[in-house]
C-alpha cells in the first residue's frame, strides 16, 4: 500500500491536488492514478478533506516526526514529548512525581539526590511526592532553543525542575525559598541567564492573619541562576524582586527589542482574600476592577541591584519592595480586567495581554513601555508607590477576539494567536507595523478556528522564541466531551493539531491526553535536539555524567561488609546479574551499586526485589545505587524487570535475609 501510495506523490502529486482530487467527488474513478486511493478513503468513510488531513499528519512506519511537543503534565507531575505532525506519545519524563518504569522516585539513587532534596522541609510541611507541572521552558541560546535542557514549574508547591536533553531526565528539582504557590515561569532569557519562576498566591514567613494581606503578604518575582555548564539552578547567584500583593500570574522574558525585561499579568489587585476578609468569594472580590497591572521587571538593572542592596533571605538574595521601587525595578500598565496570558512576539516589540473578562486582546509596544520608563511618564503609583505607566501612552493597540482570551503564540509572520477558553476557539490577529504589518492591516482580526473544548493554552512552532515558524500549532483542551469514547469518569483532555500554512486555520490531526492536565507545552524542531545520547559511556553517574566511582567492571564483581553494612558492586549484562545470589543478615544494611556494562542503544535491563520496593531501570553504561535495610528475612527472588533478551526470564537471582 506505501509504495502505491508513495509514487504518485514522488511523481509531483502534491497533497493539495491529492485533496482536491478527491474533493471532485468521484473518488475512485478521479483517483485510479493514485492506486486506489480514493477507494481506500471510501471504505473507511473520509471525506476528501479528511484524507488529505491524514496525508498532512500521517507519519509512516520507521519515520520520524519533525517537531517535538514538550508538553507539561499538570498534576501527573510529568513532562510528555509528543510527535508533531503525528501526535504520537513518545516519552514521558517523570519530574516531581514517582514513576517506577523509570525507577524515579520509587528507591534508589535518584530519588534520594533528586525528588528528596527537592523538597525543603523548612519550607514544606513534608518530602513532596508530587506536583503540579505547568510550564515547560526549553533553554535557548541567542532567543532560539538550543536543545540543552527544560525546565518545568511546579504550581502547587513553588518549585522548578531541571530536565538535561542528553538523557531526557531529571537532574534538579529546586524548592524556590519565600515563595509557595507559582506560575509566572518557567520561562528562560533568551540566552538561558536565568529561569524565571515567580509566586501565584503572595505568601508570608510563617503564619500571619489573613487580615494582615494588605501589610505582609508579598509576591515575589524570582530569577534562577542558570549553570551554563550544568544547567543547573544556582541558588547562591540567584536574585528575587519583591512584588505587592497582587495575585502575579503567567509571565514572559522579553526577547530582542525588550531583551532584559519581564513582563508578568497579575489579578485579583483588588487583594481580596475571599469570605474570611471582605464578605464576598474570592471569585466575585477579585474581579471588580476595570484593569489589573502587567508588571514590567527590569531584570538586567535588578541583577546589578542584587550585587549591593539585596537581603540574604533563606538562601537567595532579596530585594525587598521598598527598593524595588528607589531602584525603578518595577512599573506596571493597566491591563484589562483578570487578564491570564502575558506573551512576548518574536521580534520582542510588542506585549500581548488576554482579558479573560475582555473580548479583547490588548497589544503594547515596548519602545513606547521603555521611553515612558525613562520620562517617569506616570498616570501614578498604586498603594504602595509603585508607578503605574499611563495605559494610552503604551498601547499599541488592541483587537475583539471572541469570548475568554487566554494566551497568545506568534508565527513570525506578523500575527499572533490567542485562545479563547469561553468560545472554543483560536483566533488570528495581526500585530503593527514593527512586526511588519501594514498600519491599515494592523491589529485586525483575521481568522478563527473552532477547537474541541474549552482551549487552555496553544502552542505555536517554536512560537516562544526569535525563530517562530508559523508551520504548526497545537490547541491543548482541558474538555474532550465527546471526542472519544467513554472509558470511565475521568475523561481525557485532548490535543489538536492546527495546520498554518493553509490559507485558513485548519484542526487536522487531534489525540487524547490520559495522563493528566497539560497546562502549556513548547514545540522545537528535532533537529535541534542534537545533544541527545543513546546509552552512556560505560560506568556513568547519570546525575553527573561522570564516571561513578562506584561503577564496577566486568570481572571486579565483589560484595564487601563493614560490620552491618553491605556493599554489592553488581553488573548487568544479557541475561545475568553479577553476582546473583546476595546472603546477608537481618539488620543489615545492603547498598546495591548496579552498573550496567551494555552498550548498545535499546539494552536496557531492570532491578527488581519483591518485597522491598525496589526497582530500577539500568540503562545501557548507567550505574545506580540503591539501599535497603534488610529488615524481612526470607529468600526474595530479585529479577530484571525489562524483557532485554530471549533468557530474559533467567536473568534473576536471590537476596537471602538470613535469621
Ligand atoms: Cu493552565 Cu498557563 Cu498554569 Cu493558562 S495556566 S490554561
Ligand atoms: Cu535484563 Cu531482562
């Protein structure tokens, strides 16, 4: 059938005709050429269109995808990698969350060094095992992704995971001090800086009366110190901007033109703090102002405030609000009422707010931002002596989009995209002239397209950075109603792909999402994903990348004992355990460190010991460590849990817990 199929398009057949063709209507005789082809899409019940929508999304046995989606898994605690065009689920990459495939979090080395110190028990009130993933940032180098590494914010709890692209896992997961709940991040400057991650629900030191919201809870808007070498968060160089009170909520780093600059959109500036305080729901007290604030942070001037007008604050240092303001490190612009997304263009010159109560979409332009900055052209300051920029002198523009504006992707071309979460919907508009508009075209509503249900986020082709492509953009729908069949009460969300090249918005491929609440997700080419390895050198810490100094060597096997601890140096090769029967006592304390002396890309073996909770997935070079206190006597038949080889099943062996 591929063969068939292939030769005419080969031929110069494009997918256009092919529609087109089939769209004639008489889909047998028109498409004989094509080898039966209309037949095929007559048997299954497409519609021309729809078999073209096939042909745009279909990607064939053995090939590969063109793009990745780094989708976030909400309160799975995951990220999910997902083809584009075809939608395919390729990797998930357990973050705050336990996932045993992986062994991440169930026992063993990883858990202990990543997900237990990930968790600040001065700051929570015990070892998290799970989160609320949101936002996905890839790291980028001159604005572009570069293939290095992503990091994810954990909503419920204020933290930021760290994911290396050479393998795809966790390495870091960094408990954000004086800040609880977040959501303004992660997003990275545009040559991986900093993370950005700040606060949702301002937050006090301890305990404090709600009644006291106004004076002592705070928002903080922290910028993580990225290692360039490592990729990993660095505390000591980390700086935070104290914010007021405001419910701070989705954020961008600007890029070129605003290089230097964070925006980030809040709500709830009415600080209501729910029935307790002001005798009306949160959801009621929250919205009655015409305008919230868009927060303009000057991280490139905090950064050389930080070096000598910072507090040390649990660990990282602190500019509290009062110099926020004498040092000019924070402005804010009226933006309509409880906006959501706040999202740089491509070419870093204009902000684009969503109303959420606005039909609108509100556009700012950065160069008229930075000079009211620089003439302390203020409308005035809020309670707190923050100046607030006079909204007129800012905007560039906005447009009527339809009903629940949420957040907003470009293409590069000049457009963005918003969705809309009350209509179902994404709408195209155009930007201004900087972004090469026409003036008479700019700020126009130019196209929408109906999505399955209720439109979250959107996610354009590498639409977060300088390089946008405008090729691909998928719709992440909390609701997938009646898309696909019920399988329970806990229904799927679901996933449309939107093709942006033809001459209007078209949904063509869409997959259901089981695994949790994707909130956003960013779309890079594969082939920028360059520093991907397929098995580790041989011996290697994958927390390091460095060879362990536990790793063992084929022949070096041993088991040592230091009064009750046990060390097993143990490898793993098809199909055996080296050694594979472990006697110790009860009491004693058994460390397993596991090298995997494989080579070869797909050879992976497991580790697993009923009884004690344990299981590992030795990838090929890797070597891990696990303890265990061997507390249960018994004879435990320990096996490879993954199906690596013909003697798959022989590949066990016993730990003996004597009396
Ligand atoms: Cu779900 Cu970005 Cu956390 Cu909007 S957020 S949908
Ligand atoms: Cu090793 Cu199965």
């Amino acid at each position: 059938m591929a063969t068939r199929l292939r030769s005419p398009l080969v031929a110069g057949v494009g997918v256009v005709a092919l529609v087109v063709g089939l769209a004639a209507g008489a889909l047998t005789t028109r498409l004989t050429g094509l080898g039966g082809l209309g037949d095929i899409a007559a048997q299954r019940g497409l519609t021309a269109e729809e078999a073209g929508y096939a042909l745009q999304s279909f990607v064939a046995p053995g090939k590969f995808d063109d793009y990745a989606l780094v989708s976030s898994g909400g309160h799975s605690g995951q990220i999910h990698i997902l083809g584009i065009p075809s939608l395919r689920l390729i990797k998930t990459i357990p973050v705050f969350t336990p996932e045993s495939w992986s062994g991440y979090g169930i026992q063993g080395d990883r858990p202990d060094k990543v997900l237990g110190p990930g968790s600040d028990t001065r700051k929570q009130a015990t070892p998290l095992t799970w989160g609320d993933a949101h936002h996905p940032a890839l790291s980028e180098t001159n604005g572009e992704y570069d293939g290095r590494w992503v990091y994810i914010n954990d909503r419920a709890n204020g933290r930021l995971g760290m994911v290396d692209l050479r393998d795809f896992k966790v390495k870091q997961i960094l408990d954000i001090p004086n800040s609880q709940t977040s959501h303004g991040g992660a997003f990275v400057t545009p040559n991986s800086e900093y993370v950005h991650i700040s606060s949702m629900t301002p937050t006090t030191e301890g305990y404090v009366p709600l009644e006291q919201y106004k004076d002592k809870y705070r928002g903080v808007s922290t910028f993580v110190k990225i290692d360039p070498t490592s990729g990993r968060g660095d505390l000591a160089n980390s700086f935070q901007v104290e914010l007021p009170p405001y419910t701070q909520d989705l954020a961008d780093a600007g890029k070129r033109a605003s290089n230097g600059l964070v925006f980030i959109g809040s709500y709830n500036t009415e600080m209501s703090i729910g029935t307790a305080g002001d005798g009306k729901p949160l959801e009621v007290g929250a919205s009655k102002n015409d305008f919230d604030f868009l927060h303009v942070v000057d991280w490139q001037k905090a950064e050389q405030v930080a070096r000598t007008k910072s507090v040390m604050r649990n660990g990282i240092r602190y500019i509290a609000l009062d110099t926020v303001i004498a040092e000019g490190l924070l402005h804010l612009i009226p933006e309509p009422r409880s906006p959501h997304g706040a999202d740089v263009s491509p070419d870093g010159n204009y902000v684009v707010v969503g109303g959420k109560l606005d039909p609108r979409v509100t556009i700012y332009d950065v160069e008229r931002i930075k000079q009211a900055i620089a003439a302390k052209d203020f409308a005035g300051k809020d309670v707190f002596g923050v100046p607030i920029l006079k909204l007129e002198g800012v905007k560039a523009g906005e447009v009527e989009v339809g009903a629940g504006p949420l957040h907003i992707q470009f293409d590069g071309k000049g457009h963005g995209f918003v969705s809309l979460f009350l209509d179902s919907a994404i709408s195209k508009f155009t930007l201004g002239p900087k972004a090469g508009i026409a003036p008479d075209k700019a700020y126009k509503l130019v196209d929408k397209v109906s999505v399955h249900y209720n439109i979250g986020h959107l996610a354009a082709s590498e639409g977060d950075t300088v390089a946008a492509d405008g090729k691909w953009l998928v719709a992440l729908n909390k609701w997938s109603v009646d898309r696909y069949p019920v399988v329970g009460t806990l229904h799927p969300q679901n996933f449309q792909l939107i093709d942006l090249q033809a001459p209007r918005m078209k949904v063509i491929n869409e997959t259901p999402i089981g695994f949790g609440e994707p909130h956003y997700a960013q779309i890079i080419k594969m082939s920028r994903l360059t520093k991907t390895i397929e098995a580790y050198q041989t011996g290697t810490d994958p927390l390091t990348f460095q060879k362990s100094d536990k790793a063992t060597a084929k022949g070096a096997e041993r088991v040592e004992r230091s009064g009750t601890n046990v060390s097993v140096y143990m490898t793993a090769m098809r199909s055996h355990f080296t050694p594979d029967v472990i006697r110790v006592k009860r009491g004693d304390t058994v460390t397993f460190y596991i090298t995997s002396i494989e080579t070869g890309r797909d050879a992976t073996h497991g580790f697993a010991i009923p009884g004690y909770n344990v299981n590992l997935s030795l990838d090929p070079g890797e070597t891990l460590a696990v303890t265990i206190t061997a507390s249960k006597t018994g004879s435990f038949a320990l096996y490879c849990t993954e199906f690596c080889s013909a003697l798959h099943l022989e590949m066990q062996g016993w730990l003996l817990v004597e009396p």
